[in-house]
C-alpha cells in the first residue's frame, strides 16, 4: 500500500508513526513513575494510619473519666462537708431519670448525711429539656437567698407541673413565695448575669469531665456507673468509706 502513496501522504504517515511512538514513551515513563511512587505512598499511608491509631487508642484509654474541677465556694454542698466521701452528681431539673435519682440521694443523705458530702452541679440539656436551664437559674437564684436545696427539692418534686409550661418562671415564683423568699430579690436573681454564670460554669466543668448525659455522679473524683437501685447505690458508697 505504501508504495501507491503520494510522497506529501507519505510524510503525513511518518510523522503520524512518530507521535505514536512520542505516545507510547510517554505512558512508559508515566508508569515507571508510577510503579515507584506506589509504594512509597502505601508505607506512609501504613505508618500515618498505625500513628493514628495510637494517639486515638490513648486518647481514649490513658484519659480515664476524672472530674476535671474540684470543689469550691461555689458549689452546693449538703451532708458533711469535711466528710472522706464525697459525691458530685451533675444533674438537669427537667431530666426524668434525675428525679428519680433525686429519691435515692435523699434517702442516702437520711442515712448517711454525717458520712457523705453531695455536692450537686448543674448540666441542663436545652437540647431535649426546653426547660431545664431556667429551673437550673431558679434554683441558684434561691440559693442567693440561703434555700439551694429546698428548692431543688421543690424543682425535682414538681417537675410533672412545669416542665412544658410555655413559662415556668411564673410557676419557680410561687416556689420562691412558698419558701419565703424575697420575691423581688428573687426574679432579678433569676435573670442576673451572676446567676448564669454560675450554671454555665457548672456546664463547662461537666463538659471537662466528659459528662455527656444525667444524671452522672463522681465519688471521690471518680466516674461511677449509674447504681440500678438504691441498694446498690449505698454499697457503692460504704465500698469508698475509708
């Protein structure tokens, strides 16, 4: 065939040969990159991967759940506060399983308050509990005027009453009358920057010591599993007493 060619065709032929060949040089040298790079790639890929691992496997397992803030003036302490156990619960007003617990904490304190300091710290989850936050600002606004516990028993105790009202801070006022409080004191309380600074910094502590639902309780320091019954929950006291 190439002989009935012109000689312009023939030219055209050749240079069309050529660029394939160019071509095929080209994708050889692509692949003998290639063919080094591969490895290279994998081992680094390997060891960033087992690097990984190991910060996330210490992270999760060197970094036991600990309460990350100790106690201060500032938090709510019943029972003995010079007492060798002490257990911190974090709690939400508006949580149904926290005033559940609220039952046992109560019976503990009858039995044991000479034993035991509960100090409690507030974590409401705005999330579910539309509530919570203001019950939470209730609470410390009462306790401006020296009645934190009694409130929180009136929060906990009452809680089927106030937890969907559209606004329970008329329902926290009667609380406040039936305790004798000072009622004017008491809603600036409730609304003051001091009063949600004190909830937020609770909030934040329980964020630090990786407190993700309530209640949670620490003793001595120490997360616990949530006891099953209150019989339990007063082994794992005596199990603390020194």
């Amino acid at each position: 065939m190439e002989e009935a060619l012109t000689k312009r065709e023939k030219r055209e032929l050749s240079k069309e040969k050529k660029a394939q060949e160019e071509k095929r040089q080209n994708y050889s040298r692509a692949f003998r990159k290639m063919a080094t790079w591969i490895p290279i790639v994998l081992i680094v890929g390997v060891i960033g991967y087992g690097i990984y691992g190991a910060v996330t496997s210490t992270s999760k397992e060197g970094s036991p759940s600990v309460l990350s803030s100790e106690i201060s003036a500032e938090d709510h302490v019943k029972g003995n506060p010079d007492s060798d156990i002490v257990i911190v619960e974090y709690s939400d007003f508006q949580c149904p399983a926290c005033a559940y617990y609220s039952g046992f904490m109560k019976k503990l304190l009858d039995e044991k308050g000479d034993e035991i300091a509960l100090v409690y710290r507030h974590f409401p989850l705005e999330q579910i509990h539309k509530n919570a936050k203001v019950a939470s600002y209730a609470a410390e606004a009462a306790g401006s005027q020296g009645k934190f516990w009694e409130m929180h028993d009136l929060l906990f105790a009452n809680q089927s009453v106030w937890e969907n009202l559209p606004d329970p801070e008329k329902e926290f006022t009667k609380y406040a009358q039936d305790l004798g409080l000072n009622i004017d004191q008491f809603n600036t309380d409730l609304k003051s920057d001091e009063t949600r600074d004190r909830v937020n910094n609770d909030y934040r502590s329980g964020i630090a010591s990786r407190v993700n639902s309530t209640p949670t309780f620490f003793i001595n320091g120490e997360k616990i599993d949530n006891p099953k019954s209150y019989d339990q929950l007063k082994k794992l006291v005596e199990d603390y007493s020194p």
